[in-house]
C-alpha cells in the first residue's frame, strides 16, 4: 500500500485489475469477513449455522463485485466458510 498512488493500477493475482481504493475495501472485506466467522465458530457454531447467519451473508455479498446471482453456489460458500475456520484454527496454534 505504500508504493504508487492513489491512481496506480493493482494487477491481483485473480480478479480485475483495480485501484487502491477497491484494495483497501477488499482487505476491509476480508477482516470484517474473518472476525464474523471467528466470532461465530469461537461460540460453537458450524459451517452450516455459519452459512445461514444474515450478517455472514451480508460480508459475503460484499465481494460479489459482478453482481452475480447467486454469487457463490452452496459448496463453493461452504468450502468459503471451512477454509476460513481453518485460518481461525491455525491462528490458535501460533
């Protein structure tokens, strides 16, 4: 975030090439995404209860940035939810 700015174009290894801003969005994205889970699965929660919570729902369709419908299928959401429990779970161990 420090090289370039405010007009540089970001070439992200997937996805279309984008502006800081939308990189900053992303990263704020992806935390806000991180905690809901954390939150969630620290109270016990699995994947599927986890993939019915509105709010997750909500952090989730931030990154729908094609408005595609429906964005994720159910097994790609799913998988979406177990890696991120998985991060949470290494983060434990360090």
């Amino acid at each position: 975030m420090k090289l370039g700015d405010e007009e540089s174009l970001i070439v992200p290894g997937h996805g279309a090439p984008a502006r800081k801003l939308s990189l900053l969005e992303f990263r704020k994205n992806t935390s806000e995404w991180i905690m809901r889970v954390r939150e969630l699965h620290q109270k016990g929660w699995d994947e599927d209860r986890i993939m019915n919570d509105a709010q997750a729902k909500s952090i989730v369709e931030k990154f729908n940035l094609g408005g595609r419908s429906p964005f994720l299928s159910q097994e790609a959401f799913k998988r979406f939810v177990e890696r991120t429990i998985s991060v949470v779970e290494k983060e434990k161990g360090m």
